[in-house]
C-alpha cells in the first residue's frame, strides 16, 4: 500500500521524503520491523519508541513516524527514509492501522464489553451463544484470542494495541468470521488503542474502584469516563441498572441507544426467581416474549448478570430461547468461578480475583451457598500495588471460614515479604488464617482440610498457567497441581 493511503485522514502531519513508497508493514516495536515497513514511535510509560528509530531503520524500515517535540538523532535518519510528524503518535497509529488494513471491523459484527468485573466470563457466554446459533465467532480478551474455536495464544493484555487489533480483525475477516466478541478495557480506551473500530453494541457490566495508579488512571472520575467511551462510539449498548455509576449512564447519553438489564431494579431485561448452589445458577427471564426458566454451570449472583448481559447482545443478533438456554448451560470460562473435577469430589474453584472487590465479590458469593466451610488459598502480585496486601487479607480472613496466605507471582520481590503485608490484614481480623510461602504446599494443606460440604477458592492465578519469580515465568497451572496433590 502507498504510503499516502496508509497516513490517509490524519490530521496534522507534516512529512519529508517520498510518500509514494511502497509499505508492506507497520510496527510499533522495532524488534519486528521488516523489509519496506512503516515504524510508529509511540511514547510508552515504561519505554519511548523514538530511542529504536535507528534499530527499526536497520531492521528495514523505510518510514518512520514520530511524535511532535520529541527528539530524535540526525544520524540515526538516513536520507532515504520518508519521516512523517504527528501531533499524537497513539491516536495516529489506530488511523494508520485502520487504513492498511483496509477498515476489517466494517465487515464484522463487533461487539465490544467494558467493566470493572465480569469481562471475560460475558464474552465467553456471548461467543459461546452466537457460535450455537451457527456462527463463526472470534474473541479478543484477557484469557486469550481466538478465531473460531482456534486459540491463538494467552494474551499479552486484556486489550491489544491498535496495530495488533486491526490485524486481527483483517484475519478474522479473510477466515469468515462474522462477529467479534472483544474486552475493552479502560487503558484501551483512554490510549486510543480501538479507535477506529465499529463497535454494533457495547456491554458495561459494573464499575467499581481498580486501576487507579501513576500508569493508569489519576482519579475514579478518570477510570470512568475512560469506560464510557465505549458506549458513545457503540451503536446499541446494554448496561446494568442495578449498579449506582453505571445506571446513571442513560442519563448521560440521552441520544444514545441504551438498554439495561438487572435483578433488583427496573430494567428492560430481568431476571426473577434465582436459585444458586455450589455448582450452577439458574433464573427465570422473559426471551422473545416467554419466560423462559435458564442456567448456567457458573455459579454466584454475578452469574446472573453476566447470562443477561449475554443474552441481550445474543438476542440483539438474532439468537433464539433454546439455543441461548444450551449455551449457558455448557459455557465454561478458563479461570472465572472454574470448577475443577478431581477424585476426591471436593469442590475446588479457581478464580482469576486479584484485587479487593474481585477477591470479596468470589468469597461473598461462595459463602452465601456453601454448606460447610469457604476456604480461602491466595496471594499478590510482585512489584504492584502494596496497599492492597492488608485489605486483601483482612477481606479474605472476615469472610472465608479459614484463609491460607500464599504466593501469586512474586516477580522480582521476596515472596514471604509480600505475605507479611498480607498478614498485617488478616491480623485485623477474628478469622482463622495461615502463612505458607509455597502455592503448591498451600493447595495441598487446602485439600487435605476440606470435606465434601467445604469450597476451596484458589484466587488470583486463574486462567494463567504460570508463576513469575525473579522476573522468568515457569510453567505452573493450578489444574495440574490439583490432579498431583489429590
């Protein structure tokens, strides 16, 4: 594609060389720049892309973007190479990356769901429901991308970058691919990561506090209005009418094609009549104008809200009662409230919780229907944010029956420093607790304590199959380790 085409629409730029060359890529990482390819030096909070221009021209670039003030070496730029100017080099790269790949999402049906909680596991019911209907689904989302019931590979994000979503949606398109179910998260969405995209619907599941930090949001005000940018740039959206922020938001875009759903508050789709137990939900819902009795193998009130966010979107794109009923029923989510089978009949759910609210959301629900004891096996993250250790564990020591404090991911921290900062929580608290710094030697004290009747929580790892200790990930998958200690 000629380069003027591939900068086309972008305002604001300034240019010096051939804009007739031919380029056959673009990138935003210098590592994977080839022959003939544009590279985009993007500003990043850990790394600037303008300090690899040298490396990306060695590497065969033959034009380069860069950011307005920002400053670059003459020698690194030789004079063959076209240098374009941009005022943003994020909101340029989402245009360029749209253009070269000829606008994919206009031949796809996208479907965009944003949220503190409760992205994945709605995604999952969604394609898991068009795919009953006879549809060829891809997913883009935190577990990982898939086109067709083909994995790509765990997701570096929950939300790629502009480049690498548009080149997705362009091989979702060349495999007939008619709908794209797809987590936006907030970072996406302030970082202009799918601009360009045409979103046909967009989900809110609920908002609470999270992300707010130096490299993310500087303020709650700022984590939400990042979200609801989703629903300005999606044609219909559905939001949910039993949370206080999120419930406002028809208020706020009165012009907008806005639908709820809910449990306790007025909604255009309600679920009545719940019963949860420690293996599945189920609710009555009015589908086509019948009330139709459905369930689903993920249990907790959570659940709930998820199948009606899903069967909004699935009915919105012509799904019917029976096969949204089926659906439900069989979809699983790699590490979002997973049951794991095993010899002993023990009920174990692995759960992807890692912050406060997720970790009080999966303990809450669990407790409200577990006949004997909650078991609570979890940890923290290395080299993220230290405040929440004492909150998680005096949330988790308040409500499971008995916690075990343990390692998740350490990264380049001493892991039984990380799980003393957790304890100081736990200590605040009348709940039975112990320490031990080993994951594997945690689940085992875990099962060997449970009965029948008991829950075992193991939260924060969820669908990911390794640790990260002293900055190399090993292979680590709580499923096997479950199936070894039993």
């Amino acid at each position: 594609m000629e380069l003027k085409s591939v900068i086309s629409g972008i305002e604001g730029l300034k240019a010096r060389g051939d804009l007739s060359i031919d380029i056959q890529g673009i990138e935003s990482d210098s590592r994977k720049i080839t022959k003939n390819s544009l590279f985009i030096a993007i500003v990043g909070f850990e790394t600037d892309g303008h300090k690899y221009i040298k490396q990306a021209i060695e590497n065969g670039a033959t034009a380069i973007m860069i950011e307005e003030g920002s400053k670059i070496k003459r020698e690194d730029v030789t004079d063959d190479v076209t240098i374009i100017m941009a005022p943003d080099t994020r909101i340029a790269a989402a245009k360029v990356a749209c253009n070269f790949y000829k606008n994919p999402s206009k031949n796809l049906k996208v479907v965009g769901v944003t949220g503190t909680k409760g992205k994945t596991t709605t995604t999952f019911m969604i394609k898991s429901i068009l795919e009953a209907q006879g549809k060829k689904v891809g997913l883009i989302g935190t577990v990982a991308n898939y086109i067709g019931s083909k994995n790509l590979g765990e997701s570096s994000r929950t939300t790629p970058d502009a480049l690498e979503i548009q080149k997705l949606f362009s091989q979702m398109v060349e495999e007939n691919i008619e709908c794209v179910v797809m987590e936006v998260s907030s970072q996406a969405l302030k970082l202009h990561r799918v601009d360009g995209i045409d979103f046909d619907i967009g989900v809110f599941t609920n908002f609470s506090e999270d992300h707010i930090s130096a490299n993310e949001h500087p303020d709650i005000e700022d984590y939400f209005n990042s979200k609801l940018k989703l629903m300005q740039i999606s044609k219909t959206s559905f939001i949910n009418a039993d949370d206080f922020r999120v419930s406002k938001i028809k208020k706020l875009l009165p012009d907008k094609d806005i639908n709820s759903y809910g449990i306790d508050n007025e909604a255009n789709l309600l679920a009545k009549d719940i019963t949860i137990t420690n293996s599945s939900v189920d609710f009555k819902v009015k589908i086509d104008g019948k009330n139709e009795r459905v369930k689903t193998g993920i249990p907790g009130r959570f659940s709930v809200y998820n199948s009606l966010a899903a069967i909004c979107v699935a009915t919105k794109l012509g799904a019917n009662a029976e096969q949204i009923k089926e659906a439900l029923l069989n979809v699983r989510v790699p590490g979002r409230s997973e049951l794991v089978d095993n010899k002993k009949g023990l009920t174990i759910m692995i759960d992807y919780a890692h912050s406060p609210e997720s970790l009080q959301s999966i303990l809450s629900a669990v407790k409200s229907y577990t006949r004997g004891k909650v078991i609570s096996v979890f940890g923290c993250g290395g080299d993220r944010d230290k405040a929440k250790r004492p909150i998680m564990g005096q949330i988790s020591a308040n409500i499971a029956d008995f916690t075990i404090i343990t390692s998740d991911n350490p990264r380049t921290e001493d892991p039984q420093t990380i799980v003393d900062e957790i304890e100081v929580g736990a200590k605040k608290s009348k709940g039975k607790y112990i320490t031990i710094v080993d994951r594997t030697e945690a689940i085992k004290y875990a099962i060997n304590m449970a009965t029948k009747n008991d829950m075992i929580v193991l939260a924060g790892k969820g669908h990911e199959t390794y640790q990260e200790i002293n900055g190399v990930k090993k292979h680590y998958d709580e499923r096997e380790i479950i199936k070894e200690v039993i």
